[in-house]
C-alpha cells in the first residue's frame, strides 16, 4: 500500500470495497508490479483517513465499520467489473 500527499493507493478490494460502500469512490485503477494485483487509488482527505483508521484499527463492533450489505455487495461487484474490463 502507498501513500503520498493527494492519493491513498491500496491493493486491499476488501478496504476498497468498505470505502466505497461508505461513499467514496475510487479516482483509479492502476497496474502493479505483480500482473496479478491491482491498485484502487482514491482521493485523500481527512474523512479518507478517519474511514482507514476505523478499518485497520478499529474495534470490530465499532459502528463505523457497519456497512449495509446491499451497499457491500454493490460496491463489490462494481469493483469486479471494472477490474475484469
């Protein structure tokens, strides 16, 4: 996982899939070196991080992990889709 000042850039579908399902969108999909992984970069901001903190780190029945699941499934299957274009 990278980070630099305006993008967060993670190879995690499952973390771009929570962020996602809470409403932010990616802002790309990009190669790594490994043929077999994909990057989601999404923009950066204070909200961005706060979501990353909650996911890594937070208690796993903190409220701010509650996804619905039709928002998950959603965001999932619309990540696959554009993986596989």
């Amino acid at each position: 996982m990278v980070e630099d000042r305006d993008k967060f850039r993670t190879t995690s579908l499952a973390l771009a899939t929570f962020l996602c399902a809470k409403g932010r969108w990616f802002t790309g999909i990009h190669q790594t070196e490994s043929a077999a992984k994909k990057e989601f970069a999404f923009s950066s901001d204070s909200l961005l991080d706060e979501l990353v903190d909650a996911y890594k780190f937070g208690e796993r029945d903190s409220k701010d992990l509650l996804v619905p699941v039709h928002k998950y499934e959603q965001a999932r299957n619309e990540l696959l889709d554009r993986l596989n274009e």
